[in-house]
C-alpha cells in the first residue's frame, strides 16, 4: 500500500539508517478521495457492474436482490458513487483527526 501511496506523491518514501515513509510537506491538502484513488485506482466503484465484469461485487449484489424480487437500477448507483466521491474529495488528512 506504502507503495502505491508513494507513486502518487503521498507518501515519502526515503532509504538509509534514517529512512522511513514521511507524509509530504503538503499533506494538509491531500484529500481522502487522494488515498482512495492511490490504492483502487481512478475507476468508479461501479464501472465492473457496467463492463460485465464477473468478479463484480456491485453485480453480485443486485443478482441476488432480483432473485427476491427487487429491482436494482445502475444508474442509481452511478449516482450515488459520484456523491461519494465528491464527499471524500472534501475530506483532508487534517480533518480526520476531527472525525
């Protein structure tokens, strides 16, 4: 994760006897959506449920949901992971302390 957190300029990451991973001289701005997108990647949540992906939790869930009897709408869900999105873009390293 370090890793993935350190391409994105996240993370610090410095060898030697007095190495470590340090968070840059801007962590203050850095938004939770940042870490999100440094870890999964820049796709949406629900893209798999869209590219027929059989792996896909999203797809997984609403199957078993129209089994009994529902009825799950994309678009719905499209909608609410850019309401998420834009949340987590709020959201900075400075305030999780607040939390």
């Amino acid at each position: 994760m370090l890793t993935k957190l350190s391409k994105e300029g996240l993370v610090k990451a410095s060898s030697g006897a007095k190495g470590g991973d340090r968070l840059p001289s801007n962590w203050e701005a850095i938004s939770f959506l940042d870490i999100v997108h440094a870890i999964e990647g820049k796709q949406s949540l629900f893209d798999c449920y869209v590219h027929e992906d059989p792996n896909c939790t999203i797809k997984n869930y609403a199957s078993s949901r129209r089994k009994n009897g529902e009825r799950i709408i994309v678009s719905n869900f499209r909608c609410f992971a850019k309401k998420i999105a834009k949340h987590f873009s709020y959201i900075i390293i400075k305030d999780i302390n607040y939390l």
